[in-house]
C-alpha cells in the first residue's frame, strides 16, 4: 500500500509545476496542506516545505522525503524510492481545486490547496 500511494503521489502530488521556488502554487502549498484524493475516495494530505522536503499521510500511513521543481515540473523522492516527476500546475492558492492522473495507474485524482497545516 505505502508503494502504491508514494507512486500515486508522484502523479498526484502536484500534478503541481534546481530551485525549490519559482511558482504561486508552491508558495501556496509552503504554509498549507495540500490534499490529493485518489479515484478510490484515498485522501493524502501533503506538507510541503521551502526546504525542498516534503511529508505525507494516508490513513495510518506515512512518509516523507525531497522534491525539486524545474522545467514546469515537480520531482518528488520519497525516502527510499526513486524520483517521479509530474507537470507542475501554476497559479493556484488555497481553496483552488484541479484535476490530474495519478503516476501509478493513470486514474483520475483531484488536488486541492485547504488552509493550515
């Protein structure tokens, strides 16, 4: 399961677009929680930090690792994985919603930016 949803993250987590700035999405997600709900009702709840690390959970599961942005993507690393990039949605602030596909099976997943950590 820990597999599935850190490969689901990557398409999730930020179906979001070096430096760890450079984008209003980002800002936003530095000082929020950044929600990726899987097709199968799945809620990750992201934190990400100006650091270029990153935690997240599901239910019981955890984990963490770094992500990097450049070239109008985000690349996450969990702690023990390999990186997986996804394109990086600018513009967004909290309370905004948007649609992707999850990295792990291709499958619809929505992204929302909600207020406070």
């Amino acid at each position: 399961m820990k597999k599935l949803i850190c490969a689901a993250a990557v398409g999730a987590a930020m179906t979001f677009s070096g430096a760890v700035h450079a984008n209003d999405t980002m800002d936003a997600a530095y000082s929020n929680t950044i929600v990726v709900t899987l097709a199968d009702g799945t809620a990750l709840n992201y934190l990400f930090n100006a650091d270029g690390s990153y935690s997240f959970t599901a239910g019981d599961t955890t984990g963490d690792g770094t992500f990097t942005l450049g070239n109008g993507e985000i690349c996450l690393t969990p702690t023990g994985g390999d990186e997986g990039c996804t394109p990086l949605t600018d513009g967004m602030g909290v309370g905004d919603s948007w649609e992707g596909t999850s990295a792990a099976d291709g499958s619809p997943i929505t992204v929302t930016i909600t207020a406070g950590r």
